[in-house]
C-alpha cells in the first residue's frame, strides 16, 4: 500500500515501518502531496481492512502529519520509524525486519535484499510489474482503481520498496555510517523528542465539558455569544485558531465544539 501510494501521490518515500498497530512513514513532499498520501494510505488501509477483518469487528484508523522543521527533528525521526520493530520488543534487528526499510540503508553493493527471500529460505528472481497476469497484479496492489509503473519490480508478492524509497536522501541525513549508528544506539532519547514533538503538534485533549467551557469562554470574549452556532464559517475558524494556539486542544475535539468539519480545522487551523 505504501508503494501504491508513493506511485499515486507525487511524493517521495524516505522510510518506513510498518507496526501491528500503526505505521511510520517518513515523506518527502509538499503539504498537498502528504496530505494526498496520508488520505489515499487511509482510504486503501480502511477497504482492506473491510474485506479481511471479521465483519463484528470495530475499529478505526486515522493517521496524523507531521511537519519536520529542522535536520536535528529530522534525524530522530529517520531513527524513529526505523528502529520500530526492535523498541517496541520484537526479537528482531532493523535490518532484519521485513516490515521495514531498515535494511536498505549503509549496505554494501552485494547486500541481498530480504524481500526476495522466502520463509523457506530461498532467493527469488524479481519480476517487472507489467508482467503479471491480471489476478496476481490486483492481489499485489489490493485495489483495482490504482496501478504502479509496469517496470516497478514485484518479488514474494511484494511491490519492493527499491522502486519507491529514496535511499540516497535518507543516508544524505547522517552522512556517515557511524553517525547513523550513533543515532540508532540513542533510542530513549529519540522516543522522547518525538513524543514530545508529536505532542505538541497533536493537541491536548481536555475532557468534553471542560473543553466546551473553554471554547464558551473565548466565543463570549470574542464575538458576545457562548453557542459557537450563532457563528459564521469565518468566525468560527477563527474560534478554532484560538482555541488551538491558548489551549492547544486537539484537532478534532475543536472540530466537535466549533461545529465544523475535522478536515477544514487541519486546512486553517495550525
């Protein structure tokens, strides 16, 4: 999926690891671009999920942006959606993770990739996408309305991550394999940074009736009345920007007191 959205979205895929629970991926592109990404990612994960999850089965999936705006942030996070797999307890190394990419960076010419390894233990040949009988091209893409270049490679029924992932921008962020490793070897450090970054860029989410006393409160102070529905479109997003630079409130409790779309809030609101 992470491929067909790479092929379909106009950005470019620095790294990845994919959880149990969630996934990390480290993009580079514009705002717009991300955004298509993010959006095309939830689509295809939310009717994949649909068609193999036991229909009684609740669950929800929503994936957040965050922008990266200096190169110490952007080191942890390279680190961060790397080492996964091996902080959250998996009996695992990065480089061995087949969920991740991990194992595409500061390898040597001769280094075999490990998709192309069965469980058996066996080395395939990698084949042309374009190649592929109808059936195995939609089994591998999991969509019919979205392709891949016919001349991207496909091996274990797997879209390889050397057709999408830029290599060459990750490495450019350490440098030098040492510096990477000083990194990896750091990870407490790097998980506090990012929770702190994400944070911070999430919101903070106050209980209901406290956070609608909130917005009560700067609604009166702002335009004379305490029902954000007596409002405007232009008045209550500039509610929603207060009440995200004062209180730092999520953006989707400010979408459920303001009364407007979460998709809106994430368009005017920072």
């Amino acid at each position: 999926m992470i491929g067909v959205c790479a092929a379909n979205s106009g950005v470019i895929v620095v790294s990845f690891s994919i959880e149990d629970s969630h996934p990390h991926v480290l993009l580079y592109g514009t705002r717009s671009g991300c955004a298509c990404f993010k959006n095309l990612f939830e689509t295809l994960y939310r009717h994949f999920a649909t068609k193999t999850r036991d229909g009684s089965v609740q669950s929800t999936f929503h994936c957040e942006l965050y922008w990266i705006g200096d190169e110490d942030y952007l080191r942890n996070v390279g680190v961060y959606t790397v080492i996964q797999a091996t902080k959250d307890g998996k009996p695992v190394m990065p480089y061995d993770y087949r969920w991740g990419t991990g194992s595409m960076y500061f390898r040597s010419p001769h280094h075999i990739p490990l998709w192309l390894i069965d469980d058996d233990g066996i080395i395939h040949d990698p084949a042309p996408f374009g190649s592929l009988p109808a059936r195995d091209k939609r089994r591998v893409l999991h969509s019919r309305r979205y392709t891949i270049p016919d001349s991207w490679s496909v091996c274990n029924g797997l879209i390889l991550p050397e057709n999408y992932i830029d290599i060459e921008r990750f490495e450019s962020i350490y440098r030098t394999h040492n510096r990477f490793r000083v990194f990896m070897a750091s990870p407490r450090k790097v998980e506090q940074e990012m929770l702190a970054r994400m944070s911070a860029e999430r919101g903070v989410a106050f209980e209901d009736m406290e956070a609608r006393h909130l917005c009560g409160a700067e609604c009166k102070s702002m335009f004379g009345t305490r029902d954000p529905r007596r409002l405007d479109g232009r008045q209550r997003i500039l509610l929603a920007q207060r009440l995200r630079s004062q209180y730092r409130l999520t953006f989707r409790q400010i979408a459920t007191i303001v009364y407007l779309p979460e998709s809106e809030i994430r368009t005017y609101v920072r």
